[in-house]
C-alpha cells in the first residue's frame, strides 16, 4: 500500500534516488541525510517511489526524477511502497 510522504520545501530535501528506466530499476530511496527534511519526513531508505508530485515515476529516468525533485516548488510530495 502506497504511503504518502510530504516535505516543506524549499531543496535540499536531504536523500539521493537510485535506479530509472535508464538502469530497469523502480526509483528508489538510496540514502537518507540524518536529521535531513526527508528524515523528518519519515521516508526511508529503500522506499520505491511511485510517484512525484502526483506523476508516476514507473517510466521515468533517474535524471527526470532528479530533475522533478529537484524543481518541486515549495513542497515535494512522494508516494512510495515500503
């Protein structure tokens, strides 16, 4: 079941991403910053991402999830399977 993940923005959200379509990988959560915004947030690492902002992440490739979470205006919301 898909959890829901908000953080107040604005950048740095505090964890790195893995995987794409690029690499035939779900994007995931590869590393959590302690004391970081997406800590706070509770998100984990290992966490699937399945969509950004409200768009799916299953096709997208690493550097268009970056770039995604990277421009997020104000918050950044993540869905993710744990």
């Amino acid at each position: 079941m898909p959890v829901t993940v908000t953080l107040p923005g604005p950048a740095p959200w505090g964890f790195r991403i893995s995987g794409g379509r690029d690499f035939g990988k779900p994007i995931t959560v590869s590393k959590v910053t302690e004391h970081g915004k997406a800590a706070a947030g509770d998100l984990r690492p290992g966490d699937v991402i399945v969509a950004i902002n409200g768009e799916s992440a299953a096709a997208m490739l690493n550097v268009e999830a970056q770039n995604k979470i990277k421009q997020s205006p104000g918050q950044l919301r993540l869905e993710v399977e744990r």
